[in-house]
C-alpha cells in the first residue's frame, strides 16, 4: 500500500517545500520507494530543488514529478511505498483534494498569532469538511526561541489537532543548504541536523502509526 502525505497551507513561505524534501530524503535513507509530486506548478520549488541537487551529484530522493491536481499525482503510484505532496499556498478546492487523497496532512506554521489563527482556521475548515483531526499534523517551523516554541505548542494543544515532535528554527543555515540541492538534514552543523531530524522522525513515527 502507497502512503500519501501531503504539505499544505494557506499562508506562503512557512516551510511546506522545506520539509517535503527532508521527508523525501530521510525516507530513501530508510530504503521506501519514494515518489514527491511538486503541485505547486508556479513555483516547481522541488522540481527546481532537486535539478540542482543531481547538477551537484548529491543522491537522489526518488521520483521528482510536478502535477497541476492530487488525482494526477495519485496515478499509477502503486510501486511507491510514500507518495508526498507539496501543496501551493492556497485554502481552495484543490487543497480540499489534497486533503482528502492524503493519508496524513502536515501544515507548517509558524509562532506568530498571524500565522497561528490562518493555520487553526485552516484546519477547521478542512475538519468540517469531512478530514478526520486524527489526519491533521501541525508542524512548527521557523521558530525563534524555546520559550516561543512553548507558548506555541500551548496555544495549538488547545485546537485538538495532533502537533508533530520537534520543530524547525530559523536558521541561514537551512536556507543555504537548499540553495546548494541539498535538505536541512544534511547541513554542515550537526547540531542544525539533529533539531532538523526530531521533526522529520516525527513525521516517520506518524507514517509507521499508519
Ligand atoms: N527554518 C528555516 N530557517 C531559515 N529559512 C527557512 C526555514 N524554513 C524555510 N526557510 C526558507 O524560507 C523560504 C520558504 O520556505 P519553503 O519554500 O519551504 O516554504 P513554502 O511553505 O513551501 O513556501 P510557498 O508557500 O511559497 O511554497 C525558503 O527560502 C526556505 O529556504
Ligand atoms: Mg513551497
């Protein structure tokens, strides 16, 4: 059976791509076929991400595909052990769909009310519609200080949503290890790696609950 997991959200630029690729690269580390279907055509983050990781002669993380719907995505993937998607910022229809195709659903966000409140009406909207909260994983990204991941995880442990292990600070570190192909598990600093890979194990404890 294919796993799909998807990264969504409504608000840009808090960390979707970033961990779709650690995901991928820490689950072909694991030995799973893994398929990564980049649906946000305009930008093609991970399709431009992983060209140049192959310039570089860095490992491959699997099948790197851009599809324009999850139904595409979702074809002729009975090889692949993991199917994840990475979702453009968006709350429409078509995140609706990625939601429902997905076995489990990640949503990035970031520490402030300004990114907690979409994220949280996010979920909601996709609770009413049908997605079981068992589903629904917040992941914290970008976070700056340990006493702004605790208020964070205080303030989203009220929703009911599952939140992942872990979390992502902001690092320059992060970025300019994806510029150059590679994932934020693979940085120079193994202390950046280790933080890096709490958050992705986490994400693998929640495909093995499967
Ligand atoms: N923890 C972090 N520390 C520093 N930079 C980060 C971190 N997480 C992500 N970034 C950088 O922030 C930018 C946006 O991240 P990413 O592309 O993962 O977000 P996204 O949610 O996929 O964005 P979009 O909605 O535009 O698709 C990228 O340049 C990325 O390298
Ligand atoms: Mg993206």
């Amino acid at each position: 059976m294919t796993i799909c997991i998807s990264f969504i959200s409504q608000k840009g630029g808090v960390g979707k791509s970033t961990l779709a690729r650690a995901l991928a690269r820490e689950a072909n580390e694991q030995k799973l076929n893994v398929k990564v279907a980049d649906l946000d055509t305009q930008q093609g983050t991970v399709i431009n991400w992983h060209r140049r990781r192959l310039h570089s002669n860095y490992p491959p993380v699997g099948s790197v595909e851009s599809f324009k719907t999850a139904d595409q995505a979702l074809k002729n993937i009975d090889n692949y052990d993991l199917l994840i998607i990475d979702g453009p910022a968006r709350a429409s229809k078509a995140t609706l769909d990625i939601a429902q195709q997905s076995d489990i659903v990640i949503q990035p966000t970031g520490a402030s009310m300004d990114d907690l409140e979409p994220a949280i009406l996010l979920f909601h909207e996709l609770f009413k519609a049908g997605i079981p909260k068992s589903k629904l994983y917040f992941a914290l990204c970008r976070i700056g200080t340990d006493s702004e991941l605790d208020a964070c995880r205080e303030y989203l442990g009220q929703t009911g949503y599952n939140i992942l292990g872990g979390c992502l600070f902001e690092k320059p570190a992060y970025r300019q290890t994806q510029n150059l192909g590679l994932s934020i598990l693979e940085t120079s600093y193994q202390s950046l790696n280790k933080r890096a890979d709490e958050l992705i194990q986490s994400i693998v404890d929640s495909i093995k609950s499967e």
